[in-house]
C-alpha cells in the first residue's frame, strides 16, 4: 500500500518542483527586466501564460466558466492571474506539494 500511494503522490511532487523552478525563472527575469529599464517589473502570471499560450489560457477561461462554474473564473482565477508570476507560482506549488504531502508521507 505504501508503493501505491508513493506513485500517487509522485505526479505532484514532480509538477510543484516544476513550479517552483518556474518560479525562480520568472523572478530572475523580473529582476533582469527591472535592471534594465531602471524600474521596478513585476510580470503578472495572466501576462506570461499569454506569451507563451494563448491558445491555453482562452481554453481554460472557456472550460472554467462552462463546465465548472463562472463565478470560479471571474473573482477567483482572475485574481491568481494578476499576482506576480513568481509570487503565483510559489503558491501554486506550495498547494500542489502539500497535497502530495497529504497523499503520502513517509514513516
């Protein structure tokens, strides 16, 4: 039973290290872009998935507010999207490597 919920908890572990490590990427690119221009830059999470999918964020914002409920795109995910990227993908991977805490935790 413990093997089980080993590999239960692995594809979570891997995607929270994942996030993590995007969240070191993007506050070194804030910093670089605040180095340059002389000025304070924080990129908000909503304007880097843009860059690099917008195909992937319309999908999302479209299967939120249609399958799940709008009031979950609007107040809630809007809200996440406007933090900074760093500080967003920090949370995020926090909650994902608790819950992989939560699945398994070794004796």
């Amino acid at each position: 039973m413990s093997g089980l919920l080993w590999l239960l908890s692995l594809p979570f572990r891997f995607l929270g290290y994942i996030a993590v490590l995007g969240a070191f990427a993007a506050g070194f690119w804030d910093l670089w872009q605040s180095v340059q221009t002389d000025r304070m830059v924080l990129t908000p999470l909503g304007e880097l998935w843009y860059r690099l999918s917008a195909d992937s964020l319309n999908l999302t914002q479209a299967v939120t507010q249609r399958y799940i409920h709008p009031a979950v795109w609007d107040p809630v995910l809007v809200y996440f999207l406007k933090l900074p990227s760093f500080m967003a993908l920090l949370i995020f991977a926090a909650l994902v490597l608790l819950i992989a805490q939560l699945v398994y935790r070794p004796r």
